[in-house]
C-alpha cells in the first residue's frame, strides 16, 4: 500500500525536483478569463447536482410500499425526508 506521503521517483525524466518544488514555476497567476470558466464551471456542477437530487426524490416518491420497505424505509419517512427543503444544505459548509 501506497502512503500518500511516500515519494515515487521516476528516473531519466530530466527534471530536478528540488528545482520544481521552489522554483518560480510553482506559483500560477489565474487569469480573469479562467476564472470565470472555473466559476461558469462551479455553477454547471452545482445545477448538475440539483437536478440529479430532484431526479431520485421524484424517484423515491413514486415507489411502492413494498419497495420502500426493501430499502429499509416507511412512506411516513420518507415523507418526512421529501418535506425538507430543497435548500437544506446550501450552501455547503466546509
């Protein structure tokens, strides 16, 4: 098992690492226009997971009993869990 704190060398690659770590390289002025592509990209992410979240509440509605109970959950919690706002965890914390 690999520890995210080893090393992996790679030989004849030609790069000093010492050189990559406190070069001037190592740090990147962001620009205005990739700035806005991260956010344009941050709010696509954000709809995406709001649709897929309205996708599988509409699912769980439509379920039976039965299934319901398949999945370890009553119709009186999961109508619990379907009243909560849409809201709830945005935005996120952490």
């Amino acid at each position: 098992m690999v520890n995210c704190n080893d090393t992996i060398r790679i030989s004849n690659i030609g790069v000093d690492d010492r050189n990559v770590m406190n070069g001037p390289s190592t740090v990147k002025t962001v620009t205005w226009r990739s700035a806005m592509i991260g956010a344009a990209i941050s709010v696509v992410e954000k709809l995406r997971h709001f649709q897929e979240r309205a996708r599988d509440r509409k699912a769980l509605q439509n379920l039976d009993d039965h299934l319901l109970k398949d999945i370890g959950m009553t119709r009186a919690e999961l109508d619990r869990q379907l009243s909560h706002s849409h809201w709830t965890n945005f935005p996120p914390r952490g």
